[in-house]
C-alpha cells in the first residue's frame, strides 16, 4: 500500500515538479472549490419543437432576465430591461430590426455595449479566469476579457474603456462584437445542461435540436423512449423504424425523414398512392394537418395508413420471436373477422373503423406482402446509411444513457418500475430478471450492445431491446401497460384506449417508497431529489410537478404543441443554482418572430423549490469532491517534499 502512495507521488511530481508548483496548483484548485457552483439547466420532452427549445436555451429558463434584474435592478425601466434581454437572446434579428428605426446607431451602440458589459461581467464573475477564457468568441477573446475584468488599481478606468468602445464603433465592428457578447452572456448563464428526454417526435424539428445540442457547451442526455426508438431505427431495427415513420406520417412530418436526414420515402409513397388508391383512410388523419396542402394530405394519409399495416405486421411477428416480452397479447391482426370487419377482445366483438386491409392475407395475417418486405428492406438500408443520423445517434450515445446521477440528483425520463406496494419490479430480459438499478445498467448495456457488439446474436438482442424499452409494460422509459396504438386508430370505444401507469406515478408521494429508489441508486435520501419528465403535467387540472415535499419533481417540458391543451401550459423547466433549485413553468411559445418583434418573451412563473442555506459552491458538486481529492493529494506531495522523501525535480 505505502509503495503505491510512493508510486502515486513519483508520479504526480512529474506534473508539479516542485514545491512552488504544487503549491500554486492547490491555491488554484481551492480558489476554484470556493466559487459558487454553477448552473444546471434542465429541459424534457421537447418533441421536435425546435423554436420553443431554442428560445429557452437562449433565455435560460428566466437565468438571463435574472441576471439582467440583478445588474441594473430600479435603475433601468422593465421595458428596457426587456429589450435587453431580446438582445441577448437574438441580437442579430434584434438589431436589424432597431436600424430601421433608430437615428443614431452609434449611440445606441455606445449604451447597449456598456449595458452588455455589465451583464457579462458579472455573468463571469462566477467563474475563474481561465474558464472565462476558454468561453471567450476568438475574434474579441483580448477586448473582452479586458472589459470583463475589474481592474481596481487603474485611476482613469472610465476613458480606457470609452476609448475601447469608440474604436470598435469607429471601425464598423459594433454590431458583431455586440453578438459576440450575447452569446457570451447566454454561455456563461449556464454552466451545463440537462436533457431528461425525448428530443424526437410530434413536433418538426428534432434534428435541428440535435444539430444545436451537438455545439453546446456542456450537456447530458437522458434517453427518453422516443429517443430510443429512433436509436432502434438507425440501428436498422424494422419495428423501430415503421413506428419512427408512423408518427411522423401522424403529425405531418415526414419531411424530418425527407428533407431533415434525406431518406427517401419515395418507394413508401408510391406503393401507398396504388395499394390505397380509391381508400379514403379516414383512421389516418394527421394531428395539426392545417399547414398540410389537399394532395399532399392525401398523400400522407395513405403513407400513414400503409406503414402502420406494416407495423401491426411485423410487431405481431416479432411478439412471437420474444414472448417474454409480452407483446403477444398485442396481437390483433389474428383477431379480425376480415369478412365481417369486426374484432374478438377479451371475448367481445366490436366494430372496426376501418376494414379495409387488401394487403393482409387472414390466413397468415402478419406476413408482409412482397412489395411490403421490399420497402422495408430498402428503408433498413436507408436509416443505417443515412450519415446525418447516424452522427446524430453517436451522440446520443455518447452524452447520454438511461439514468444519470449528478450533484445529488438522480434523472431519468420515466420511472422505476414498481409492483404495486412499492417494491422493485423484477423485469426479465433475455432469460434473467433484474430490478432497479440493474435493470436500468443491463438495459443500457444491451443499447449500447445494438450499436457495438461484434457478436450477431448480441447485437441483434440489443437492437430489439431498443423496440422493448419504446413501448414494452416494464420499460422503466415507457412505464405503462401497454401502447394503445392499434385500438386509437381502429376502435371507437375510448375505454380501450386507456393505458395504466406503472404504480411508481401512483406512489410519488410515498416518502418511503421514494426514499427506497434515492437508496437503490446509491444516493442520500435527505438531500437527493429525482427528477423525471414522460408525463404531462396538468397543471389546469390542479397537478403539481413538485412531489413528495419536493424530493420529486416531474418536469414533462410540456414543448409538445399538441399536448398543450390537456396541462394548460407550456410544461416546466429546472434550474439549480447556487441558491437552490427553482422550477419555471411556461406559457407556450408564439413564435420566435413575436418573441423578437414584440419582445415576448416566454412568460415563465418561477418557483422555488428549495432555497439552499448556504450559497453552494463548487466544493459542493460532483466535480469539487474530485477537485478537494487532487488537493488532497497535492498536499501529500508538499509534505512528501518537505520531509525530503521525493527531492524537487528541478
Ligand atoms: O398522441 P399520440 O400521437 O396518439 O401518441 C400517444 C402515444 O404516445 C405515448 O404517450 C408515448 O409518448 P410519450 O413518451 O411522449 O408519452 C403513448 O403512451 C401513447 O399511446
Ligand atoms: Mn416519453
């Protein structure tokens, strides 16, 4: 044991080779461990709704209008402030609309950038130099960290950085520094970001936000069961891939698949157009199909309808490969009278809205046609070769997984699953069964297994796994009985739509209950929370996000434009700051035009959760325990100097 300390040491000299070098390092080190800690921001559900999840990424949630309150507080109108704020958030679209009106740019330069700089600096004052630094847009990195800084010692500071500004006006660089210190502003607001899942689907623009994650500074990702199921379909499994194009038949976007990742969709159009050609499809129309052109709903109603044949199809196959699953009594096509139109369900007979099948055979009525089998033939090859998705997905892989654990808190999209009373469900997966916290680490590793084993068998396992955790009874990212997809499109009687909820939502006010899941991963029950999303919140119903005394918080975003009608808002956001955590709940989002134009910003009611005692500081975080360690060891290196074991290697 000594000897490894002594190895450890040797080692660590290598870096700090001298009394004053490991000296200065544990000055740094616990100069960093003093500053507040910086602010977590946690967004969920987005569902492809891009301008909504751009505007709160800009806005921090409320973090920038807070710090632009704290700056200027009563010396400046909330008008002002409120420009001040659009500014930063669209300061390109901002100023050009202001150089229509205003007479005197220069002046109106000259103000804003004083107003910027105060805002940034003290937007920086939370971090240290050298983060600061590395925040820093190259261009103006010296200018800025010139303005930024407080220099005390300077007697004429007032025209040092009048003449500062003035150059940059005189020589036509205003505009752009002024952009480059917005976007220093939104950086620095906050520190890291977390996506409690489901980026993808119901809204247009998934892949855009994945573009916009992917240069973010500082982000994780907890995979939400639509993100599966889009992971599932780059990774080339077929019940994953017909359910990624149903919804976006259902919603009108298919252009996310066309234009977004260009897979062609041309062989699904055109087999649709002639197999349903005199169909109506009624059952298939789309959600929001207002912004939709007459031929092209037509169009898309009968792709909806044709991918979704193909889906009951090939998922009625796949039940059959896994019966632990349980997906067989999701089977249904076998239950049709195809003469009569009608449907046997727990010995009852209903009416069917739509009887029209003419590419299911009743005798094998889960088997593809030709033309079928040679559609998704081509759209596996299309969805595994697509780059922009597979760049997509890598980092989905890479920043996220199913559960993180972070600064005390412990994230997930859905839920642990729980039997009734409370206790862990046991889930079996591939012939062993697993509960909690195993069961979260085995269904990752077998993600991961879909992309990355070299064995077939495992990979394969892997990939229909990813099919299981989108809608299986026991996915921890689903969370529900069972996904009424079939009985939403071809049965009127609502009672058969209905899913049960796993008894975890039914039991989050149980502290116990809590506190059993806070201890199964490993966490402080007195100071942890768990923070979930999946579930809308409705809020106009009288629901509260905030459970359990507020060791819960369920904060579904609520950015799905078509499930805004049933929370009555626009869902919820997190921060946790160095003074607690504060939860905003939303209006919805105009536009990002309103919200430029007439400087509308998303009205955010903000509540706090919980206001911490103390100021927290880093030395409070996840990152501060690894830092007081390297001070620690630091440390042992000084008195190892001192006492002469290790000699200076200088
Ligand atoms: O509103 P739609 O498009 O019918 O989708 C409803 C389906 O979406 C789900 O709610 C799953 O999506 P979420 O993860 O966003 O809740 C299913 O439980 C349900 O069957
Ligand atoms: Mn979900």
């Amino acid at each position: 044991m000594k000897a490894l300390e002594e190895k450890y040491l040797e080692g660590l000299s290598e870096l700090f080779p001298s009394i004053a070098a490991a000296s200065t390092e544990i000055i740094n080190l616990q100069a960093i461990v003093n500053l507040p800690k910086g602010t977590e921001h946690f967004l969920t559900d987005i569902h492809g709704e891009y301008e909504a999840f751009a505007h709160v990424l800009k806005n921090g949630s409320g973090s920038v209008k807070r710090k632009v309150d704290d700056v200027f507080a009563n010396t400046m109108s909330s008008r002002d402030k409120q420009t001040l704020a659009t500014l930063i958030y669209y300061p390109r679209e901002k100023m050009e609309r202001i150089r229509e009106e205003e007479q005197n740019m220069d002046d109106w330069y000259k103000i804003m950038l004083y107003r910027l700089i105060e805002v940034a600096k003290r937007s920086a004052s939370k971090y240290t130099r050298s983060k600061v630094r590395k925040a820093l847009p190259k261009d103006f990195a010296y200018v800025i960290e010139e303005l930024i800084t407080e220099k005390s010692g300077m007697t004429d500071k007032e025209s040092y950085y009048n003449s500062i500004i003035s150059t940059i006006i005189q020589i036509g660089r205003a505009e752009e520094f002024i952009v480059a210190l917005c976007e220093l502003i939104q950086r620095l607001v906050v520190d890291h970001l977390h996506i409690v899942g489901d980026i993808y689907d119901r809204g247009p623009g998934p892949h855009l936000i994945m573009d916009k994650l992917m240069e973010y500074h500082s982000v994780d990702i907890q995979w939400g069961n639509h993100d599966i199921l889009w992971m599932g379909a780059a990774a080339g499994q077929k019940c994953c891939i017909a359910n990624v194009i149903r919804i976006c038949a259902r919603y009108g976007n298919l252009d996310i698949l066309e234009d977004g990742y260009g897979i062609n969709l041309l062989p699904l159009a055109t087999f649709a157009w002639k197999q349903y050609a005199k169909d109506p499809c009624e059952c298939f129309l789309l959600k929001g199909q207002d912004n939709c052109k007459p031929q092209e709903l037509e169009l898309n109603m009968k792709m909806h309808k044709a991918i979704s044949v193909i889906q009951f199809k090939i998922e009625g196959q796949a039940a059959e490969l896994y019966p632990e699953f349980g997906f067989q009594r999701r089977n249904f096509l076998d239950k049709i009278n195809y003469e009569e139109g009608t449907i046997t369900i727990g010995g009852k007979i209903y009416q069917l809205l739509d009887d029209y099948f003419p590419t299911i055979d009743p005798k094998n009525p889960y088997q593809l046609s030709a033309e079928e089998e040679e559609i998704m033939n081509r759209l596996v090859k299309a969805f595994q070769s697509c780059e922009k998705l597979q760049r997509h997905m890598r980092f989905l892989l890479n920043k996220g997984s199913l559960y993180k654990i972070y600064n005390s808190n412990l994230l997930y999209h859905g839920c642990v699953p729980l039997n009734d009373d409370g206790s862990l469900r046991k889930v079996k997966i591939y012939g062993k069964s697993y509960q909690g916290r195993t069961l979260y680490d085995v269904m990752e590793s077998y993600v991961r297994k879909g992309f990355f084993a070299v064995d077939p068998n495992e990979k394969k396992k892997g990939r229909d796994l990813m099919w299981y955790i989108w809608q299986g009874a026991n996915s921890p990212l689903f969370g529900k009985d069972k996904m009424a997809t079939f009985e939403r499109y071809f049965l009127a009687e609502k009672e058969l739509w209905k899913e049960k909820k796993n008894a975890y939502y039914l039991l989050l006010e149980d502290e116990n209950v809590m506190n059993g899941i806070l201890d199964e991963f490993g966490l402080d029950r007195e100071i942890s929370h768990i923070i979930n999303g999946h579930v809308p919140v409705k809020t106009k119903n009288g629901e509260n996000p905030v459970k359990c005394g507020g060791k819960v918080l369920v904060i579904d975003g609520g950015f799905s434009k078509a499930y805004q009608k049933e929370t009555g808002i626009a869902g919820y956001t997190l921060i946790y700051n160095s003074y607690g955590l504060i939860l905003a709940a939303h209006d919805p989002f105009e536009s990002t035009e309103a919200a430029i134009e007439k400087e509308r910003d998303i009205h955010s009611d903000s509540v706090i959760v919980k206001r911490t005692l103390e100021r927290k500081t880093v030395g409070d975080t996840d990152v501060g325990k690894v830092l007081k360690e390297r001070i620690a060891d630091l440390e042992a290196l000084l008195d190892a100097y001192r006492s002469g074991q290790i000699i200076e290697k200088i």
